[in-house]
C-alpha cells in the first residue's frame, strides 16, 4: 500500500509540472520532426536533377552516345544548356579520336561554387561511368564485336548489359546473421527519442532537491519510510513515464514522417528485443537520473547538472552528429556515452534489421551504467537524508 501510494503521488506531480511535460515530449518531438528534415537533405539517395550545361565540340558517334549514356546515368537531368548550370561538362575536341588512349583523360568538369560534396560525388561518378561505357562501346565497334550500323539506342542498351553489376550490401550482426541495409532517414527517430528518454534526469532532480528543501523526505524519514521503499517510489513513476516517451516518439516517426513526406520508418526484429531495449534505456536515465539527483545540492545545481550532463552525452554519443561523420577519434569518445550505446542497439534493430541476440550486448552495458548509476547514487542519497537537519535550507 506504501508503494503504490507514493508511486500514485509522484505520477500525479510529474503530469501537473508542464515544464517537465515539455521537455520529456513536446521538445524531442520537435528535435525529432526538425532533424528529420534537416537530416533528409544530407542523407538522401534520390538526390534532385542537376542542371548541366554540355559542351561538344565536334559532333560524332562517340559524343552522342556519351551523351545518351549520361542522360541514362543523370535521370530527370536535361543536358541542354542551363542559364545557371550546376556543372559545366566540356568535351575535347578530339574527343574521338583520344578515346581508346591509356592513360586516358576525360572531360572537363567545372561545378558552381554553390554545389555541395555529395551533388559533386555523384555528377563525376555519372561521368566516369558515361565515359567507361562510351570507350566500351568504341572498343565492341573496334573489334567488330558491336554493330555500329545500329541505332544508338540499341548500341547503348547492349553496352549497358554488358556493364551493368550489382553490388548487395549486408551488415553482420553480433550473432553472425547478415542483414541487409535500410535507408538512411531512419536515423533521426532513435537518436531523439533516446535523447528525450535521457532528459527525465531533468524533472527527477529538480522535484527531489523541492523536497529537500521543502523537508518532504525528511518527514518520510521520521515515518520510518524504507529508504529502498522511497526510491522506489519515486522512480517507478518516471520509469513508466520513459516507457509511454518510447511508444509516443516511435509511433510519431512511423506516422508522422511518411504524411510529411520523409522517409519511412521500418520496424524490424521482435516486439521482444524493442521491449529489452526500452527497458534497458528506461533503466539507464533513470538511475543517471537518481545519480544527478543525489550530486547536486540545490535546484540551480540540479538545473544545470542535468541539462549540462545530458547535452554533453548527446553531443559526443553520435546522437546531434552521426558518428559516420565523427574523425576516428570523436568516435572512440563517443564509445563512453550511453546514449552511443542504445543508439548502436537501436540501429541493430530498424537498420541492422537484428534481434534480442544482437541487441544483447548494448542492452548489458546500458543495464551495468544503470546499476553502477543506482548503486552511487542510492548511497550518496542516504548518507545526505542520513545527515539532514529539520530546516528548509538542505
């Protein structure tokens, strides 16, 4: 009955602070849409249509079907001039006549300032394989091995048989399986959710320095209150808060990001490894919470401690950078971060499309910060509650 009426009282407080319900559900909601779109401009694989702007020369058979092959690696792209191209692409003069050569040099490509890295990468990768394709077909004519006398069409879906590969990409999990990969819009939703799961440390230490000072859990000591009872009490409540942000912020990215136009979020693994994970992030900030909770001595130390805290993990735990982008050193950093951790174990599971087995080992180290977490700040709590005195300013 003791229980159940101290996690019934805290319940009740958390929902009435709407500063807390702010910032636990309004603010990563709002990270997460944000970042979304910020991140599907970056990670996007159906990049838009280059303007280009393609100057021949001389006009021949080989030029043209450069062409035609750089239209079919350029989809949507038109080849006309453009008032403001993207890319200039100039052929040489003897365009053909160089075109067997090796050491070989291709055309000329002057880009606009304005154009970023990724657009860059994938107009010279078009290129290089127009080009590899148009010296294929010259070397087919060459050796009688291709009918020039057939329409460019047909000459360039022969030459295109003849190149075309694909290359599957798997990731390997821990328990040995291969994956295949998903897109890349699905890193948004983890990393924020994560991030707002980990900012319950927030309204956790700043209700448990009110009720020190307001001498709240020193009335609880004199009624003789286990202090295992009392902590319980008091971290069931955000505990269930953590598990209802986990179902809240999944269910925004899987209806919420494809009716604004963004990518999809798929689910994949078992109703059983999201809830070990969930678990295993629920118990991680909540016992981080109850360490902030116990090292800080007034609201102002709680305020900062906790924001401070949590924004340094996000910072260095891939969850505001990804940490493909990271130097290797950022990402050896980032190993420490707990947040890196359920990020990694989350990605296992919509990316990796893994299970419990593969998720196990990042579910174990965020179950170990979370003991190491409670045990520290358990007994820093009772030796603080131990040493009180009957006065508001503890």
């Amino acid at each position: 009955m003791r229980l159940s009426a101290l996690v019934l009282t805290e319940w009740r407080l958390a929902w009435r602070d709407a500063h807390a319900i702010g910032v636990l559900f309004v603010m990563p909601a709002l990270f997460l849409l944000i970042m979304a779109f910020a991140m599907s401009g970056i990670l996007r694989t159906d990049l838009p249509p280059p303007a280009l702007q393609v100057e021949v020369p001389q006009d021949s058979a080989d030029s043209r079907f450069f062409l035609a092959a750089l239209a079919g690696q350029l989809s949507g792209s038109s080849l006309q001039n453009a008032r403001t191209p993207d890319v200039r692409i100039v052929l040489a003069a003897d365009f053909s006549e160089r075109l067997l050569d090796s050491p070989h040099t291709g055309p000329e490509l002057a880009f606009a300032a304005a154009s970023d890295s990724l657009q860059r990468t994938h107009i010279r990768t078009a290129v290089t394989l127009a080009l590899a394709q148009t010296r294929m077909a010259a070397f087919l004519i060459d050796s009688e091995l291709l009918d020039d006398s057939l329409p460019l069409e047909q000459q360039l879906q022969q030459v295109q048989q003849q190149t075309e590969s694909r290359l599957p990409e798997y990731q390997i999990l821990s328990s040995g399986s291969l994956a295949a990969s998903a897109n890349a819009g699905q890193l948004s939703v983890p990393a924020w959710l994560i991030f707002g799961m980990f900012f319950i440390v927030l309204p956790m230490s700043s209700r448990l320095q009110q009720e020190f000072q307001s001498g709240v859990l020193l009335r609880m000591r004199v009624m003789r209150i286990p202090p295992v009872l009392l902590l319980a009490g008091k971290l069931l409540p955000y505990a269930l808060i953590n598990l209802l942000q986990f179902v809240c912020l999944l269910a925004l990215g899987l209806f919420a990001l494809p009716w604004l136009g963004l990518p999809a979020l798929e689910l994949h693994g078992t109703p059983a490894a999201y809830l070990l994970l969930a678990l295993s992030i629920t118990l991680a900030s909540c016992s981080f919470g109850l360490l902030v909770s116990a090292l800080a001595r007034n609201s102002e130390q709680a305020l900062l401690l906790s924001a401070g805290s949590n924004l340094i993990l996000a910072a260095i735990g891939g969850i505001m950078v990804p940490k493909s982008m990271m130097p290797p050193a950022m990402q050896q950093l980032a190993s420490l971060s707990p947040m890196s951790w359920s990020l990694d174990a989350f990605l296992t599971l919509l990316v990796g499309q893994g299970n419990s087995t593969d998720i196990l080992p990042g579910c174990l180290a965020l179950l170990l910060f979370a003991a190491a977490c409670a045990l520290t700040g358990t007994l820093l709590l009772h030796h603080r509650l131990k040493n009180t005195l009957w006065t508001t300013h503890n």
